[in-house]
C-alpha cells in the first residue's frame, strides 16, 4: 500500500457579498472559479459547493471510465457527463446533499460495446472522490483570523 499522502490545494478569497475565487496554486494556467450562492444569499452569479461537489463527482467517474476504456482498447469517440447533487433538509432544517446521480454516455463503435462490459463493471472503484464520499470524508476545520490594521479616527 503507498503511503505517500498527496495533497491538492484551492485557494478561495472573497470577493464580495457570497462570491468567492477560487484559484488552483498546483495548476497556474487553469485560470480562476468564482462561486456564488443562490438566491436569495447570493446571487446565483457561480456554482455553489454542492454543485462543485456533484462536478468533482462526475468528473472522477468520467475519467475512471475513459481510463478503464483506454486501457481495453475500446474506443470512446465522445463522453457526455451529467451530474445532480440532491438537496434535502435534515430534522434541523439545514440542506444536505442527499445522493448524487451521475449518468454517462460514452459514445463508441457499436462493435466494441461488448468489450466496454468489464470496465463498466469495475470503473467506479477506481474513482478517487466518488468513494471517498460514499465512505465518508474526515473535515478538519481551523479558523485564523487576520487582524487588520486599526482604523484611524475620521
């Protein structure tokens, strides 16, 4: 078994009001994510994090497929990926995200389809996210405030 933790990083700063950037420090050219709440908290202007959540989902299951089908040798011409986080409230009223449906769609030679079998058999195993999430995720929270310089009497 590799012990070898790694550790991938996003970094988010407030914008204004509930949006906030999020940058990827590992991936200097993959640009920028503004995230935003709905409304009425936000105003809808970005994903929300359970929208993220269900896109780092699909995304997981997707490339665990291709990777599965690559390997086989079956050729996926295309991929079509969607992915629905469903939200319920708990008995405190606060939304969780209840289940996750994915559906995929790989489009291939009709003669490679039987050779697609296996991989659909075993893909989801391979998927980082996707088990972590079914398997529950430890959250270690730390909140350091920044002290800002003191206003100066107007």
């Amino acid at each position: 078994m590799d012990t070898q933790e790694k550790v991938t990083r996003v970094r988010l700063a407030l914008d204004r009001d509930y949006q906030f950037v999020a940058t990827y420090p590992d991936w200097p050219s993959a640009g920028t994510i503004r995230l935003d709440e709905e409304p009425p908290l936000g105003s809808g202007l970005g994903p929300n994090p359970a929208a993220l959540l269900a896109t780092a989902v699909g995304n997981c299951l997707a490339a665990s497929l291709l990777f599965c089908a690559r390997r086989a040798r079956v050729p996926i011409e295309a991929l079509g990926v969607t992915a629905e986080a469903h939200l319920v409230r708990n008995d405190a009223g606060r939304y969780r995200v209840r289940r996750i449906d994915v559906d995929l769609a790989p489009a291939l030679p009709v003669e490679d389809m039987a050779r697609l079998e296996r991989c659909k058999q075993i893909f989801e195993d391979f998927c980082i996210v996707t088990e972590s999430v079914r398997h529950g995720i430890d959250v270690h929270v730390a909140v350091v405030a920044e002290p800002l310089a003191a206003r100066e009497a107007s």
